[in-house]
C-alpha cells in the first residue's frame, strides 16, 4: 500500500510565455495564484493558441506526489485522490499518474470538465489562474469508499495543499481525524495568500492546526498570514515560530512550521525554536520555470519523510527536487534523480 497519500485539486496545466501586456489585461502577478473569475475566461484559449504551449499534468497537491513517487523511484509508494471529468484533459492526467507510478483514485464527474490552470510566465516567473471545474466537485463520499478508506488507513503520510480547503474540508477533516487515531502524520500548505485571507478558508486551516504536524508555506504565503490574523509582523521566522506554537491534539508530536524563501534558506520551526537549512543555488541561466519549485520541495521532503530521514535529510532532498524541477517547463524531470534516499 501507498505510504504517501495525496488530496487536492487535479488540474491540466496550460502554459505558455506571455508578455506584459496579458498580465494587465487580466490583472494577473507574478508569483501568485488566483480561482479564475468570468473575466479570465478568454485566457485560456489565447494561451493554447500560441506556439510554445505546453499541457502539463499540475495541481499543486498531485505534483507534489508525482515528485515524491519520482523521488523514490518504487512504484506504489505514493497514491492520490482528487475530482476530473470523463475527458481528453482527464485521460491526460490519469496517464501522467501511470506513467509516474502514481496509484491514482479519481472520482470521475461525467457531467464537468476536468479543471485546467492557465501557467502564464513572464521573465521566469509564473502567476496562476484556476479554473476548478470538476476538481471542485470531490466529495468525502468518495474517500468514504472502501477503496479509498483503506488507502488511508495504510497510509504513513497524508497531504493536503491549502487549495483543497476551497473544495472539501471535510475530506482534509476525516483524513486529518485519521491521522490523530492512527498516530500517523498530516501535512498541509498554506498555498497562496487568497487561503489565509478570505476567512471561511483561513477557519477551515487553523481547525485543521492542532492535527498537522508539518505546515508548509513559503514567505509571501507566511507574510499573509500573520497579516490577516494582525500579528503585525513581516518577520519570516517571528511568524513560523507562532506557527509551530498552536497546540497539537490527541498526543500528537509537536508540529514543525517549513517556510521556503526562493533562494533563501528554508525556515524550520519546531517547539518556537528556529533552525535555517540552505537550499541549492542555481545560476540564472539555469532557471527555466519557477512554477512548481515549492510543490517540487514538499515532494522530495514527504519521499525523505517516508524513509524515515531527519529535518536536514528531508530539507536537503526538498531542496535538490526543486533545483531539478525549475530548470525543466512546468512540474516536469529527468526519467531518474541523481539523488539517493
């Protein structure tokens, strides 16, 4: 059985370069990621007009388990549920999985299209429109199968990025609850700064706190945090501290609070007690695709994680997995890692 299972939001990227001017024109940022709104409509048939387009299986929770399986090279390591439709898109990440060795347990919408997030990328880096579609349709009734309750029964490791909370909290709830019972490990990612804003998202994450042992984010997505409780603060490791300090539940360890800083070093916080690991430079000529970086990060960690390694051991094959994955287009690698665990 997985040891590793992944819940989120399955998404076919469509990416391409764009300039400036499709950045104004749809109010997009760089480094950011935002749900689509009617006015983004066009977006994505302008991006797959254009001749570099690229149709990449994404999802920030599926690429991260993608990046793990890959990490560690065993077939069925890794398993991951999610919402597609019955279409050409939803074949494309059904195959993406196989091909990777993802044990892939899609409930299947035959009435929605499979969601699609529109990778536009200027200078490098990338900004994130979602169009959820059937990715917001996953319903618990579905983890509740046999199947898939078994998969989570088995499971040593259960990961959620923070865009899940917009589709099923209680999904993330029951998993979460599992994992106090079982006395095995949550992980969650603030994901982007719309999680922490919006309140109803940002509830649903700090009920979710006192059962996630590892908490990951990076600076911006932290920042907004601690702006949105009013903490008054835009200290980075000020923030991860009072992160790793909201009590945990049902005898769990206590939680470690993992903010990446780009090519800064990772941010650890565990019991209010700072510890910084470094991360693998890159020359500028090297970097391809930021997009992914962090999802790439969390998936060599959780394969790490899985092998039992310490704090430096699992930052370290975090760090290597997102050198490798920003220097190809999308969450795409090499066939193998030149890398052991």
């Amino acid at each position: 059985m997985a040891a590793i299972l992944g819940m989120g939001n399955p998404l076919l990227d469509i990416s391409a370069e764009v300039t400036q001017e499709t950045f104004d024109k749809y109010g997009l940022q760089p480094g950011n990621a935002i749900l689509a709104e009617p006015k983004h409509a066009p977006l994505y048939d302008e991006l797959a007009a254009k001749k570099d387009v690229k149709y990449i299986a994404g999802g920030a929770t599926q690429n991260s388990i993608r990046v793990a399986q890959w990490m560690l090279q065993q077939p069925g390591m890794t398993a991951y549920m999610g919402c597609i439709g019955d279409d050409d898109f939803g074949k494309k990440l059904q195959e993406a999985c196989k091909e990777d060795g993802v044990q892939a347990l899609y409930m299947i919408d035959k009435s929605t299209p499979t969601g699609k997030c529109a990778v536009t990328i200027l200078d490098k880096e990338r900004s994130l429109t979602t169009e959820l579609s059937a990715a917001n349709n996953y319903k618990a009734s579905h983890l509740k199968e046999a199947a898939q309750m078994q998969v989570l029964d088995a499971a040593k490791i259960v990961y959620s990025a923070g865009f899940f909370i917009t589709v099923s909290p209680e999904s993330m709830d029951i998993a979460s609850e599992k994992t106090v019972e079982k006395g095995t490990t949550y992980c969650l990612n603030l994901s982007a700064p719309f999680i922490v804003q919006v309140p109803p998202f940002r509830a649903q994450l700090e009920k979710l706190l006192p059962a996630t042992d590892y908490l990951f984010g990076n600076e911006d997505e932290a920042r907004a945090y601690a702006e949105a409780v009013g903490w008054e603060t835009t200290d980075v490791e000020f923030i991860a501290t009072r992160l790793s300090l909201v009590p945990m539940k049902g005898g769990k360890p206590p939680r470690k609070v993992v903010i990446t800083q780009g090519c800064d070093p990772t941010v650890v916080a565990i019991r209010g007690q700072v510890t910084k690991y470094p991360v693998i430079a890159l020359p500028k000529e090297k970097l391809v695709d930021t997009n992914g970086a962090g999802d790439a990060f969390v998936g060599g960690f959780l394969a790490a994680l899985a092998k039992g390694k310490d704090m430096e051991g699992c930052c370290k094959a975090g760090a290597y997995a997102a050198s490798v994955v920003i220097q190809h287009s999308g969450c795409t690698y090499p066939p193998k890692p030149d890398y052991a665990l």
